[in-house]
C-alpha cells in the first residue's frame, strides 16, 4: 500500500478501480450525462464508461456548463466515483464541489505511469491523497 500527497479540491473519500485518460476531458458534449458514456469521437476513452470509476485525467476542458453536467450525472447516478487531476481547472472543481465527488489535484507523483486501469484504489478530498491497494 503507497499514499500519493495531492492538493485537496473536493472534499469526501471513495474507494474504486481507476480509469486513466491521457487527454483531457469534456463533460458537457463530450460525455453522456445519463450514462457516463465517453462519447467524444476520437478521444481514447470514447465508448467506456466513467461512471462508478476513479477518474484519473489530466484536466477538464470545454464549456462552462461541464460543471452543471457533472452535477446532472450525480444526480442520475452515472457520474465518476472520485477524481484525479494533473491541474484541475475551476470547471471541473466547482462540478466536484457541488456534487460532492471527492476530487484531488497536483500528485507529488506521476499518477500517469503508477496507476493503472482497473487498479483499487481510494480517494480522500478532505486530507489530500491517494491511497493505493
């Protein structure tokens, strides 16, 4: 077991198998709010799910509006588990706040080459780090 110190963004924790992105995400227009479906073509996870995962992503991209599409994917249950970002952006973290998905930024580690898909793994916005399984 390894602990990753992060920046606190988000508060709460969550345990579950990450899924990485090596290209920055866009939830308004680039995912299905009702199913956490990846649906911008060409990125590389377009068609897989980021809903019940540990998003790992270097940061948000896109309208103003992904932060209110977080919040509509929380509320149907298809929104990600926890986040992890490189650098987060005030989209993503104001989405994270209002919906409660605890969210961290800034590893003192390469999140990017130690964690891997499927990994176990916990989430604590309140303290700052990662904990790995």
């Amino acid at each position: 077991m390894a602990e990753i110190k992060c920046r606190a963004i988000s508060k709460g924790t969550a345990t579950g198998e990450v899924l990485l992105s090596s290209q920055a995400i866009s939830f308004y227009g680039g995912v299905d709010p009702l199913t956490g479906v990846i649906t911008e073509k060409g990125h590389p996870l377009e068609g897989k799910s980021i809903s019940g995962k540990v998003l790992v992503f270097p940061n948000g991209k896109g309208s103003t509006v992904g932060s209110y599409a977080l919040y509509r994917m929380k509320k149907h249950g298809s929104a990600p588990l926890a986040m992890v970002n490189r650098e987060t952006d005030a989209i993503v973290a104001v989405g994270a706040i209002i919906s409660g998905i605890p969210m961290v930024d800034k590893p003192e580690s390469d999140v990017f080459t130690l964690l891997k898909d499927g990994q176990k793994v916990s989430v604590d916005g309140t303290e700052g780090k990662i904990t790995t399984e």
